[in-house]
C-alpha cells in the first residue's frame, strides 16, 4: 500500500442483483466520491449476484465505465465470476478480476472504511 491514510480509503462491496440499488447508490456514490474528492481511493469490489448483473446490462456497465473514468478502482471477486460463467465478460469491460478473500481480509484489517450494498 502506498501512503494514503487509510481513513481516507473506501472499500464498497456491491453484492446485491439490484439495477436500481446499482445506479442510484452505488455507482453514484463511488463516482461522486472521486469527483469531488471526498475520499482519496475507492474501490468497488463487484461480488456475488451483482457480477452477473453487470456482466449482462449493457445501461449499467456504461456506468460503471463512468465511475472507472472518475478514479474508482474496480475489481471483481473471480470466484462468483466463474460461477456465473462472467469472468471474461468483466474482464472485458475493464474489471480486475480477482480472488477477493485475502485482499477484503488486507483491507479490513488495515482500517479502511468499508460499505456493502
């Protein structure tokens, strides 16, 4: 890790199949949040029913191309990617495409701030 405070650092996990969750609150806020500089990283970690989600609507990944334009680091957890057969359709869009386990596990206990949609 480089030598952000890491109070200054967001850890967002978006899990939830919901498009409407997606643009409204989670993409929203991890774009504005980097727009208007109230965090100084964020990383959006799609996991679970989201990957799927994202990997199939073409609405939600313009946005997510958006957040990414804005400074949001994206990745995506590879284990529910494979699972949903979506791994290289998020690698495609520009998603790191990961194990998350250990790197969730760094990040908690590093103090970052982490919210779950």
């Amino acid at each position: 890790m480089d030598t952000v405070d890491n109070k200054s650092r967001l850890l967002m996990i978006w899990s939830a199949r919901d498009a409407d969750v997606a643009r409204n609150m989670v993409f929203m806020y991890a774009k504005n949040s980097r727009l208007k500089e109230w965090w100084e990283e964020v990383c959006l970690i799609v996991w679970g029913p989201s990957a799927e989600l994202l990997a199939t609507d073409a609405s939600l990944q313009d946005e997510i191309r958006a957040a990414m334009d804005a400074g949001v680091r994206l990745k995506a957890c590879k284990a529910c990617a494979d699972r949903y057969g979506v791994s290289e359709k998020l690698a495609d869009i520009g998603i790191e495409v990961d194990y998350m386990g250990q790197p969730l596990t760094t990040c908690l206990k590093e103090g970052w701030t982490v919210l779950t949609f």
